[in-house]
C-alpha cells in the first residue's frame, strides 16, 4: 500500500535512529546491557518536529504518485474493460487524473502521520512500550487505523481519478469538473461513493502493509548484522522491504480494489443496489466472469506497488536528513 499509497514514514525514520544507535552499541559487548536507555536518549535527541514530517512525506508522497501513476491508470482501465489488450493508449493519456491525488499527496500524508502517531501513543500508554513481542502487533493495528483515518480523504479523491481514468463515458476536463457533475447530481454523498468498500481496502491493506514491513526490514538487518556487526542503516534495505510489503498487501486486498473501481465507476446517477453495494456488486462480478475476474490487472497493480512503495521509504528519510537542520 501507499498513500495509496502513502506509509509508515515517521516510523520508517525513527527506525533509522535506532539502526544507528544499535550498530555502534554492539560492537561493545558491555553497552548491550545499556541499550535500551541509550535507544531513548538518541530518539530524544533526534526528535522530528510535526513539521519536518509533513514536509519530507509530502516530498516522498508526490513522487511516489508520479511514478506510480500511468501503471496506475492501465490498471482501472482493465479494471472496467474486463481485458489487457487496447488499455494502454497514447503515454500523455496515462497521467489523465493525476491532479487529484497528487494534490492530495501531503494532505493524506499528514493525516497518516497524526493518526498512526496518535494511535501509537495510545498503545504504548497501553502496553509495555519496549515490549519486542508487541511490535509487530502495533505496527499491524496502529497501520490499520492510520487507512481507517486516511480513507476520508482517499475516498472522494481516488472516486474523481478513476472517472477521469476511464476513455469511455462522459469526458471531463480536470478533477473540478468531475466534481462539478458528481456534486450536482448526488451532493457530497455522491463524492463518497464507494466509502464502505474503500475502508474495507485501507484498514486492513495499511495494517498489513506496516506489518509485511517492519517484518521484513527487521528481518533483512538481523540476518546482516549475524555476519556483519559493524552493519549500519541501508537505503537498498528500505527500499526493498517497502517495495515487498507494498506488493503483498496489494495482493491480498485486490478483490476489494476491483468491487471499489466498480462502484466508482458506474453510471453517477445509478442507484440500482448492484452497481453500489460490495456484496452485489463482488457477487455479480464473479457470476458474470467468473472469481478470476477478482484478480484482473492484479500483475500491473503488483508492477506499480513495488516501485511506488520502494521510492517512498528512502526519498522521505533522504528529505528528512536535509529538511531536519534547517526547518
């Protein structure tokens, strides 16, 4: 997942001051003892402000849609045709509808910041803050959240993309004419078309997506750090574990992906229950094409999730290492 990408950035950071502070710590066997306090003092020490983390999220999250975004648009167009061939068009056509989301990049990232950031404060309050065994669990539930708070905005904007994603239909000339026409029709309930189905995507996509990542990143470091103690913070680590767990997360919510594209895509003043609601509309999908058809353009989702979400990881820590001493 992204901020819709988007992510676990502030975390991502933190995680890199205690890479630091880890691998100078275990290169003597006594201040192992210590490393803990030594952990708090350096993450005191290194505290990013609310303003830096927005900044560096907005700088991530921006690119990440401007890299992600043709393979992005090619998916909603297999999506909604049903077939791979004769959905690509000419490359210009690919960047249709990228107004929307990138102009809603530092919004959905500051609302991934506050809320993952709250959320984690609760639960340290709650558990044992330096407890090993609950961190994956955190990671998992406090993400979960983080999409529960960040679908208010995701959901209206993703709604204008993908109208403006499809080459058939009604032609529009931005996101403000589609909201024009979405507005005037159904009012701001229309805007949230396909709300339930896209809580559904977010909750337990970004649960997964913090979990597969802290996962894996903790992972890759312990297995290097056995043979090389001297190990520190690597960006090929970041970007590959974000890479990997953007790609794993898009696989196991796909099916809600497609019922969402679905639902935000038919006709704006349709109000027949097939077309609107997850239940019709995934059990007409699969009477009608069969439970495959749950999976299509799951291979170019997959191509654009590695990419998008391996960029976001380093391009944020790379901001923040230069936005830090000056903001």
């Amino acid at each position: 997942m992204e901020a819709q990408g988007t992510t676990n950035l502030s975390h991502s950071y933190h995680a890199l001051v205690q890479e630091e502070t880890i691998s100078n710590t275990i290169l003597n066997p006594t201040s192992i003892i210590h490393e803990r306090e030594i952990l708090s003092k350096a993450s005191d020490e290194k505290q990013v402000t609310t303003t830096q983390e927005l900044i560096a999220g907005g700088i991530a999250g921006s690119a990440s849609v401007v890299l992600g975004h043709p393979l992005d648009t090619i998916k909603v167009r297999i999506q909604t045709s049903g077939s791979s061939y004769g959905c690509i068009g000419s490359i210009p056509s690919l960047f249709r509808g990228m107004g929307a989301p990138l102009s809603s990049a530092v919004v959905v990232n500051a609302m991934i910041f506050s809320s993952f950031g709250f959320s984690s404060r609760l639960w340290e309050e709650s558990f044992d803050s330096k407890s090993k065994e609950l961190e994956l669990s955190k990671s998992i539930i406090c993400g979960g959240f983080a999409g529960l708070v960040q679908s208010i905005v995701v959901c209206p904007m993703e709604h204008l993309k993908c109208r403006l994603q499809l080459t058939s239909g009604p032609t529009y000339s931005g996101p403000l004419h589609v909201m024009s026409d979405v507005f005037k029709t159904s009012g701001i309930r229309g805007l949230y078309r396909g709300w339930c189905s896209t809580l559904w995507r977010e909750v337990p996509g970004f649960g997964l997506y913090f979990g597969f990542y802290d996962y894996t990143k903790n992972g890759i470091n312990s297995l290097v750090r056995y043979n090389d103690p001297s190990h520190d913070h690597s960006w090929v680590t970041s970007a590959f574990a974000g890479g990997i767990s953007g790609a794993l997360s898009w696989l196991f919510v796909y099916p809600m992906d497609i019922i969402k594209t679905k639902i935000q895509t038919a006709p704006v003043q349709s109000s027949n229950p097939t077309e609107s609601r997850i239940w019709y509309v995934g059990r007409s999908i699969v009477r009608k094409n069969g439970w495959r058809c749950l999976f299509n353009g799951v291979g170019i989702a997959i191509l654009r999730a590695f990419p998008v979400n391996a960029i976001i990881f380093p391009m944020y820590e790379l901001s923040l290492t230069y936005i830090a001493p000056h903001v």
